[in-house]
C-alpha cells in the first residue's frame, strides 16, 4: 500500500515537528518586568489550579524565586503571559513586585500553540484538561475544529496507515513526548465524547476516576450518580448507588408460539423420517446442546 501524502504545514506551525512555534523564535530577554505590567492570556488551557499545587509553587518563590522566565508577548501597553500564568499569580502571592520574562513578538496561533505545548508537558494536568488541549492543538495543526480533530482521530484508529492525517498526530505526539497518537485514542479520547454536563464536572475539579463510574452508567441513573459524586461521594459509593438505582431486570420469557409450533413440527414422524444423514446429526447435536434443567424436565413430562 502506498502512502498518502503527508499534508503540508501551516506557514505558521511548520516548526511544530521539534519544537513549538513559539519556543523556535528569537526572543528579547528581560531579567524581569513587574508583576502589574503582565496580563493572563484568553489561551490558557488550564482551568483549574489546586490550591494545594500554589502553595507549594508560592512557598518555592519564597525562597528561591521564580526559577523559570514566563513567556509573554507584547500587547497593547503591556504584556500577555503566553506561559507561566501559575508563576505569576504565585509570585504575587509571595510578595514579590516583579519576574524574570522571555519578550516575544507572536499572533494568536503561535501564542496558542506555546502555551499548549507548555501545559500538556506537565505532569500534574488534569485528564479533561489533557484532553481538551491534545485536541485544540491537533485542531490548530490541521486548521479544523477540536470536534472535528476527535472525529479525523478516531476515523484513523480504524484506517491504520491510510490516511494523511497520521503524519500530523505522529508530529504532535512526538513534541508533546508523552505517548502515541494511538494510545491516546484507545485510552482517553472518550472522554469527549462523555456528556457535556460531566465534562463541565471534570473542569471543575469531578476526579476521573469518578467520572468514569458515572459515564459507564445508564443513561437514566447516570444525573443522580453525578449528585452524589459532587456531594462527596467515592467511587465504592457510587457503584453501590448504581445497583440500588437499577430496576432489576424484567425476566425474560420466550417467544411461545414459536416453541409450541417447533415442537410440534419435530414431533412429526414425517418431518422426521425425511431428513437426510446430515440434517439427521445436526439434530441429534442440537438435542445434545439442550440445557440440563430443560432436560430433566421433560424427562419427567415423560
């Protein structure tokens, strides 16, 4: 099979093989700027920020500073963070008027992209918010959607090599460093595809781990399990939830007609003694198939 032809990149992402955009340009060092003359960024991918992680970050400024330059970019009469919005409202929260700043001229895709590539390098993003900004930096590469990336994604798990948008993903997984295109398909990308209110659950802080219990759930459960999960509730609560919450099963019975009229038909000797040698053994194995109760049962009908 031949392979397709790899898409040709966008003049202002080509240099996302290796390295962001952003990242690849000259920049204009600053040793700091003062902490009122930043703005956070409209792109930042992450939502939430535990308050756990910013006292440690906070802590850490205290006594050794901010060890690592934002990324900004000049706009209007000051600057927007493209990468480091956690240093800097944890700088502020140590007391400390200003912070050291790499200045770059960029748009808002190329803005878009570092401060992608910045967060989904970390270790401590949440799995909505993994999956969110995957998605929105494979849509800026392929100049869709991030829905439209969900679908081309899973269209190419079931193609195999025979699309061009491989090239694309394998480009981005490989800058990200985390795992393949294709792990991430198989093990997180369902997680859009989940209904949108746990989804809003998740951004505001809904575990994973609960939010799978409560998407693995029937439909008609699923609004009372996420109650209980934002109520407090563990995933051991929230299985035993979903258990009291199903109706049993209606038992299911058999079509009796159906087994009235063949039980009438194989008990024709005409039927019978007109089958051939192997309509006469895939009887005899059919017979042999039936259930122990069932059988014991006509024995006694006998």
């Amino acid at each position: 099979m031949t392979r397709s032809k790899r898409p040709k990149p966008r003049e202002d992402t080509a240099s996302l093989l290796g390295a962001s955009a952003a990242l690849a340009q000259p920049a204009r060092i600053v040793s700091t700027l003062p902490v009122t003359a930043l703005a956070p960024s409209p792109f930042q991918p992450r939502r939430r920020v535990e308050d756990s992680a910013l006292e440690q970050l906070v802590a850490s400024i205290r006594t050794q500073g901010v060890l690592q330059p934002l990324l900004v970019r000049p706009v209007g009469d000051g600057y927007e963070i493209v990468a480091g919005e956690r240093r800097w409202r944890a700088a502020q929260l140590a007391g400390l008027a200003g912070v050291p700043v790499l200045i770059r001229e960029l748009d808002d895709d190329a803005a878009l992209t570092a401060a992608l590539v910045e967060n989904l390098q970390r270790e401590d993003l949440t799995a909505i918010d993994e999956v969110d900004g995957t998605l929105r930096l494979v849509a800026l590469r392929l100049s869709t959607t991030p829905e439209d990336a969900r679908h081309r994604l899973m269209r190419a798990k079931g193609k195999g090599q025979d699309t061009p948008d491989i090239a694309v993903f394998e480009d981005v997984f490989a800058l990200l460093g985390r795992e393949s295109w294709l792990s991430f398909v198989k093990n997180k990308l369902r997680i859009a595809g989940w209904p949108q209110e746990l989804q809003d659950a998740m951004r505001n802080g809904l575990p994973y781990s609960l939010a799978g219990v409560i998407a693995g759930a029937p439909v008609e459960i699923r609004a009372q399990l996420l109650e209980a999960a934002i109520a407090g509730a563990s995933r051991e609560d929230l299985r035993a939830l979903a258990v009291k919450l199903l109706p049993p099963a209606p038992r299911q019975r058999f079509d009796e007609t159906r087994v009235v009229s063949v039980a009438r038909q194989l008990g024709s000797v005409r039927l019978l003694r007109g089958l051939n040698e192997a309509e006469q053994k895939a009887l005899d194995t059919w017979l042999k198939k039936m259930p122990p109760l069932l059988a014991e049962r006509l024995k006694e009908l006998e």
